[in-house]
C-alpha cells in the first residue's frame, strides 16, 4: 500500500502536491469553521476542494483557482475554476471553494468536463452558520469560507471548470 501511494506522489508535479497539502488544510479549516460540513465530507460521491481562489474586480471582474478532486475520500485529479463577469462589483477576495456531489453520475459531468454554474448560483457563505441546513440543489452543494479581503460579490454563477485525472 505504502508502494502505491508513493508512486501516485511522485506522479505529481510539485506544484500540484502543494494544492493537494493546501487543499488537505483547507478541509480542516472548512470543518473548523462548520463541523456540520463532516456529513456532506462522508457521505457525497465526492468534491473538488479549492483551497485558494483569488476573486477580483472592478466593473469587469473574475475569479481562478486550483484544486483537488476527491472520491471515495482520494484525490483522483486536478481541477481549475475560471470566472470572468461584468457588472457592478469592487475589491478583492481570497476565499476556500468546495463543491460537493450528491451522486456518481453528477461526479462524472465535473469529471468529463460538462459542468458550470448557472449564472444565479450562489455558494453557502460558512461564516453565517447554515451548512447544517444546507441541501443539494442539482445534484451540488457549495460552500465558500473567506480567507482575507473584502469583495461585495459572491456568486459563484459563471465558473467553468478543467480536470485532469492522475
């Protein structure tokens, strides 16, 4: 087992080893923030875990980022949000993405690259505590936790997503 888990490491590059420790820390401050998001960590098909995405803007405004793709509880890829919008924004804002999938086959539409946000998805903002009244909406459930700046907008509606498998 060791063997193995060495050898998918190795697999990686450096940089995408850094988003898997970053995404690993990144669960543990989603659970500390709202422990009621262990029941969608346990019990989804899986989720991409986006430790880091930088959002921004002013008039015209977008928001990137990578990540790591779970299922069964192991990381089987990469994956990178991409967001460009116009409309009435201003700031700056680093925050912790997690998207979470109810089933299998709506794991598969993020894997096989046929997913995005429509453009009136919201995230669940943690800080308001309401992750243990949170449910699936087609088939995802989406969580934001800002990490630092100031930005008055926070939809995640317009996101387009890569993945690339291990």
């Amino acid at each position: 087992m060791t063997l193995l888990f060495g050898v998918s490491v190795m697999a990686q590059s450096k940089k995408d080893q850094k988003i898997i420790d970053d995404a690993q820390k990144a669960k543990q401050t989603l659970l500390n923030a709202q422990p009621g998001l262990e029941d969608f960590f346990e019990d989804s098909a899986g989720y991409a875990l986006f430790p880091n995405v930088g959002k921004g803007g002013f008039i015209i405004g977008g928001a990137s980022g990578n990540g790591v793709v779970y299922e069964g509880g192991s990381a089987v890829g990469m994956a990178d949000l991409k967001k460009l919008n116009v409309g009435l924004q201003a700031g700056g804002q680093a925050i912790i993405e997690v998207i979470f999938f109810e089933t299998d086959v709506d794991l598969e539409r993020f894997k096989g690259g046929e997913f995005q946000f429509a453009a009136e998805t919201s995230a669940v903002a943690l800080k308001s505590g309401v992750a243990f009244n949170a449910k699936y909406k087609d088939g995802v459930a989406v969580f934001a936790l800002p990490k630092a700046g100031l930005m008055a907008d926070a939809s995640v509606g317009g996101q387009k997503f890569g993945y690339k498998a291990f």
